[in-house]
C-alpha cells in the first residue's frame, strides 16, 4: 500500500511529494471516453464497476498517488429530489430551479446509504482493488445551492446573489438542508472505506470576502467540525479562485488547504502554518514544453519545501483537450524532483 498521500496529508515524512490530479478521471483519457461511450453520465455515475474501472484509469496509466471516487458533486443533490439532467454537450441542469419557500421545503435529506448506494458500493469496491488512498468527496454548500437556484452552470450568479442579499432567511435554510446532507453523505461515504475527503467549493470566488464568511464558510465549518468528530480521516478543503478568501479557509477548520494557481504557492505556505497544502499548478501549463514543464513543476516543489505537507495538483481540474502524455510527463517529474 502506497501511503504517500496520506502520509503528506498528516504533515508526516515522505519519500517524495505524492501528486494526484482534480478531475483525474474524464474526458481528456481515451479508456474514459470509450467507456463513456456506451453509456450516459449519470448511468455511468450509477454503476459501481464502470465507476471502479474509470476511477483506476489514471491511477494505472498515470501513476497517481491516490484515487478520488468517479462521481459528481451534483449526485447527492440529485438524491434529495431534485430531478437532474446532464444534457450531450451541456453541464448540469435542475429543470425545477430552487427559488421559493415551497422549493426548499420539497427538498428531503435523504438516507446515503439507500439513495446513493451506488456511491458507497463503488467505495467498497475500489477498496479491495487499490494499492493507493482513496478520496471522497462532495461540493461545497454554497457551490451545490447556485445549481439548484440558477437551475445549471452559470457565469454571473445574478439568482444566487439575488436570493442571498434579498431573501438571506430562504438562502440561509437552502443552506442548512444541503449542509445536513452533506454531512450524512461524507460520513457514509468514511464508513465505506474513503480515506480522505474532499469538499470542493469551485464558485466560492465570486463572493466578496464579507459575503463569503456569512453564507457560505460557517456551512463548510459546520461539516468539518461534524466529519472530524466522527473520523480521523483527512478532511481537504479546496476554495476554487480562492486566493482572497485564504485566511477563511484555513479557519475552516479541513487539515488540507487547497490552493489554485494564482497565488504563490511559498506565500500561501507561509499563511496557512501548520497544514498540508495542495496544489497548485495552473492546469493550462501542462501544455508547456516538457523542460519548462520540469521547471515550472520544480518552482512549485521549491515553493513548497517549508510546509507541513504538500501535495502535488493542479489548481483545478485537468482540462479535457490536455494530452495524457503531458499528465504523465508531470507525474513523473514531481516524482523525480522531489525524491529525497
Ligand atoms: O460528459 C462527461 O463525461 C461528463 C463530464 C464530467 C465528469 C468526468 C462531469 C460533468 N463530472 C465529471 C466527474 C467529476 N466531477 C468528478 C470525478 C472525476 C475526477 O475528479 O477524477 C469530480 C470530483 C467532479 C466534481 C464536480 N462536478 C465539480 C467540482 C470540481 C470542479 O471542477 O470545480 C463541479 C463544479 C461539478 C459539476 C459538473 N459536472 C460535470 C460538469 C461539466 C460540471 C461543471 C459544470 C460547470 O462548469 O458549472
């Protein structure tokens, strides 16, 4: 059993910097297109042996040093009764957008292990076939509520926003049902074998720093507090364009921050003390030449050298045009670079 990741996660010493990728199973891999071929997202998301053959992919072909469970974070959500749809081509969408009293009193907190049961057999598997760590994981609260109010992706959140600033007690409930929930689904998610768990908050970014620390941080808090007196499994906590809202992070309470790639990664070293970090190469550089890739890799790892852990990753998800080669050229040189 490879325990470097988790090794790095607990600040503990490591032969070298483990390094996974967010987003590390999709689109950009050939093996995942061809079994995405046959089937639709959500039917793959739902059928544990082809979410255990897509979740080993990148382990396999690339060598990562951990696994993260193929799911989405939209899955849960789902399961508390919102009708989801991934339409070819398209994001998600939740063709009854959450924007009433009536809608948030009709959504449930379901039980994980009947509604995503799916999700925690697709745990149980990879554990009895993986040799690296897995990780679980959920989205954020308030990056869950802007697709049930927007109803699907969006750029400028004009419905998120209106909602908060003009109906702040229906947001505030909308939150604290998605935070049970999540709660429930991470904890289930620990008891089938997970051995880390990550919250993503992709649109935490776009909310001014006040904003940030009244809707949305007290909701991942609460989930942390909850996971870490059940478990004493590493808890990641990755604010997408998060550079601003670093400090509030690290108050999150997770034992790993996770940092995107546009903060300097020996800056962010120094603010967060006395927790691993994670991150935080710009996804769009594995498009460099592979010796200015070694190099940026290298500044990256040099950055990092006075943490009290790092884990090697990109500052967000690996794009879906990224040659694999150049996904494994970067595996590979954080490997050699950092050996000690
Ligand atoms: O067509 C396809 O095959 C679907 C593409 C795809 C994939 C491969 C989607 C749709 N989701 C996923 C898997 C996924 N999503 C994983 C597991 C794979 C891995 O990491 O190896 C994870 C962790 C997620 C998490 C996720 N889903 C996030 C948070 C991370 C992030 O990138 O910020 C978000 C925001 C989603 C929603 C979602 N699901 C899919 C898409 C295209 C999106 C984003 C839509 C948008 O931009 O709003």
């Amino acid at each position: 059993m490879n325990d470097t990741f988790l090794r790095a996660c607990r600040g503990e010493k490591t032969d070298y910097t483990p390094i996974w990728m967010m987003r590390q199973a999709g689109r950009y891999l050939p093996e995942y297109q061809k079994v995405r071929g046959n089937v639709t997202f959500l039917e793959l998301c739902k059928s544990p042996e082809l979410c255990v053959e897509v979740t080993l992919q990148p382990v396999d072909l690339l060598n990562m040093d951990a696994a993260i469970l193929f799911s989405d974070i939209l899955i849960p959500i789902e399961a508390m009764g919102a009708r989801l749809e991934f339409h070819e081509g398209h994001g998600p969408t939740f063709p009854e957008k959450v924007r009433s009293q009536a809608d948030v009193d009709r959504l449930i907190v379901p039980e994980p292990d009947e509604a995503t049961d799916f999700v925690m057999e697709t745990i149980r598997l990879l554990r009895s076939e993986l040799k690296v760590p897995l990780i679980g994981f959920a989205g954020a609260p308030f990056t869950c509520a802007t697709y049930l109010i927007e109803g699907g992706s969006s750029k400028v959140f004009w419905e998120t926003k209106k909602m908060m600033f003009t109906q702040p007690i229906l947001f505030h409930k909308l939150m604290d049902k998605i935070t049970q929930c999540t709660i429930l689904y991470l904890l289930a998610q620990a008891r089938a074998g997970a051995q880390a768990l990550q919250i993503f908050d992709s649109w935490a970014g776009i909310l001014a720093p006040c904003d940030f620390e009244h809707f949305a941080l007290p909701y991942v808090q609460r989930i942390i507090f909850k996971l870490q007196e059940e478990t004493d499994i590493p808890i990641i906590y990755f604010a997408n364009n998060g550079a601003t809202l670093l400090d509030m992070s690290i108050s999150s309470g997770a034992d790993v921050i996770g940092l995107d790639w546009r903060i300097n990664i020996g800056e962010a070293v120094r603010r967060v003390g006395q927790k691993a970090v994670q991150g935080n190469l710009d996804p769009f550089a594995l498009m460099l030449p592979k010796e200015e890739l070694r190099e940026r890799i290298k500044g990256i790892l040099d950055g990092a050298e006075g943490a009290f852990g790092h884990i090697f990753n990109l500052g967000h998800g690996i794009h879906q045009f990224t040659p694999p080669e150049q996904a494994r050229c970067a595996v590979e040189a954080v490997h050699e670079l950092s050996s000690r």
